[in-house]
C-alpha cells in the first residue's frame, strides 16, 4: 500500500503543479479558488508522499558506496543555496534561470546517490523527473528569459548563509528522526 501511496502522491504532486501549463484555459477559469484547489492538491500529494515513502516494504536495489555521502551533501547544500537564491538576488541568480527546479534537481540527486532502495529511487527519482519536465515546460512556453540586473556578489554570499542554516536545520531534522546525514 505504502508504494501505491507514494506514487499517487508523485503524480498529485505532478499534476497540481502543471496543471496551469497544461490546462491554462482550464486553470484561468477557476480564477482565484483554483490557487486554493491547487495548493490542496499540493499539500495532500507532500502528505501521500510522507505516509507512502514511511510505510513502503524495505526493497533494496543497489548499495550506494560509502564515499558518495560526501558529494550527496555537498549536492544537497547547492540545492538550499539555489533555493534561497531565488528569494535573494545575486550573480549566480543571474546566471541561472530556474534556480529553484536548479535546487530540486541538486537535492533529488544528492539523495539519489546514496539510497539504493526502491522507496527513496521513486521519491527522489520522481521529484528530479518532476523538475526536469518543469524546466521543459517553461523553456517551452516562454523561450525568452529576462536575467535580474543589479545582481550582488553580496547577495550570493548572504543566500549560501542563508542556505547553510536551512541545511544545518533540516540536517538536525533528519538526525532527530534517525537519518543521520553525515559520515562517521
């Protein structure tokens, strides 16, 4: 049950995100209730998600090698930089044009490479190719990128501290619930 979960969460999560570009006549109907609708649809695939991945059996595919934790944390603090670079505007955000699908991909692929079981290869896998598709749809639908201009060196330094907390507390967060992120 808990892989049935899990997928149907994936694809919820999917589907409630590109529900506007690819149903935009549909989606503009709705008006504003429709950004309550989807947003529900969000947070009920995050909640599919959370249950299915806890609860799916153990199926171990491959062993990722000790070493890989290295770069899967490494890949991860990219992944909360670019995230916090889309809110902080800096060189680097000028550089990048979608810096938050950029720091789902990086964190997808950080925890790809170091859980070798089935449940995690669907999650992590589900939400890289989630990303993946996002930047399609948008390059697609709007080829042209305005890139931000006054961009601060300033600011890429306050969004990596920015990110850097972010890591540290969600690293406790997996610590306190047994995942202990770092080598021994």
């Amino acid at each position: 049950m808990g892989y049935l979960l899990l997928i149907l969460g994936l694809a919820l999560f999917a589907g409630s995100h590109w529900f506007k570009r690819l149903a935009p006549a549909r989606r503009a109907a709705m008006g504003d209730p429709g950004k309550g609708l989807v947003t529900l649809g969000i947070v009920a695939s995050i909640v599919l998600m959370v249950i299915g991945y806890r609860s799916a059996g153990f199926v171990n595919v491959w062993f990722p090698p000790a070493f890989l934790i290295h770069l899967a944390n490494l890949l991860i603090l990219i992944g909360f930089w670019f995230f916090a670079l889309s809110m902080i505007q800096g060189k680097m955000s000028a550089r990048v044009r979608h810096k938050q699908l950029t720091a789902m991909k990086s964190w997808a692929i950080g925890h790809l490479l170091v859980n070798g079981d089935l449940a995690s290869i669907l999650l992590f896998g589900g939400l890289l190719g989630w990303a993946v598709g996002s930047v399609i749809m948008i390059n697609k639908a709007e080829p042209t990128w305005e890139r931000p201009a006054n961009a601060s060196l300033k600011n890429d330094g306050i969004a990596f501290v920015a990110g850097l907390v972010a890591y540290l507390v969600v690293a406790f967060v997996h610590t306190w619930l047994g995942y202990y992120p770092f080598p021994t």
